[in-house]
C-alpha cells in the first residue's frame, strides 16, 4: 500500500514537472522586440533594438530604451555626459524565468542595475503568444503592481 501511494505521488510530482518543463519550453528560443503597445493607445513599431533570450529556466534580456539611436561614444576619454546619454537608455539583465499559465516571473541574478538583481527581486508579467508572436506586459514587481504598463510584442527570429 505505502509503495503505491509512493508510486502515485512521484507520477504526479513527475507529471507537474513536465508540464512546467513543457510550457517554459515554448519560449525557447530568440525573440527580437517588435513594438511597444500602451499605455492607452500608444503605439511604438519601429522600437530600438531589444532581444529576448529563453533557455529552459533561464533568460537573458537586452533592450536599447530610448525613442531613437543612442549616442555615440567619443573615441578616447568620455565625458560623464557622454556616458550617460550612450549608457542610460540600456537595460540588460539575466537570471531564471518560471511560468504558470499565462504568468511570467523573471528573477534577475545579473543586470546592469544593481537594485535589479537585489536579493527578492523579480519581475512578474502576463503574456500570450500566437504562433512566433508573443505580447509580454509587466504587471507587478518586488515594489508593487506596475501602473500604466507598456505591452512589449516580440517576434521570434530562433
């Protein structure tokens, strides 16, 4: 009897598992940032470069921030100007991802920021994907919920 009920519960935790596994699964891959919905009815389809990296558990983000080309940096020694207007409207962070029906929790443990990769921080989103379209909108992170969010359309490019 104590084998069976064993038996049965390894199956479950083992069914569990696979669903998780299988449902992060597809996102694997490469997905290039496509356009910025929101909020309201803004839209932005010809956003800077920005890519988003999935691999099993773990993701890795890259994303220029800025309504147009940053600056260039001088060659030779930059002024903190300079710095600042090539370097701020960057944001890269990576870490692992878990997904759970149409949530995505992203927990940095290398980012540009370091309050982003503080200890208990993390990033929760909603997304939905059709095909190689995925929409991703933030919804809440270790500071609260997100007020006024931008949905972010990616498009996979694999």
């Amino acid at each position: 009897m104590r084998a069976t009920v064993l038996a049965s519960m390894a199956a479950v935790i083992g069914l569990a598992g696979a669903a998780h596994a299988q449902s992060t699964s597809s996102l694997d891959g490469a997905w290039r940032v496509d356009a910025l919905i929101g909020p309201g009815t803004r839209l932005v389809d010809d956003p800077q470069p920005g890519l988003l990296l999935f691999s099993g558990r773990y993701y890795s983000y890259t994303f220029v921030t800025s309504q147009g080309p940053r600056a260039p940096l001088p060659i030779g020694p930059a002024t903190p100007e300079a710095l600042v207007n090539a370097w701020n409207p960057f944001t890269a962070n990576a870490g692992t991802v878990e997904t759970r029906g149409e949530v995505m929790t992203r927990r940095p443990l290398v980012a540009k920021s370091p309050d982003a990769m503080a200890p208990g921080a993390f990033n929760e989103y909603t997304f939905r994907m059709s095909a190689d379209t995925m929409w991703v909108t933030p919804t809440r992170t270790e500071a609260g919920e997100i007020r006024a969010p931008t949905t972010v359309r990616y498009i996979r490019v694999r």
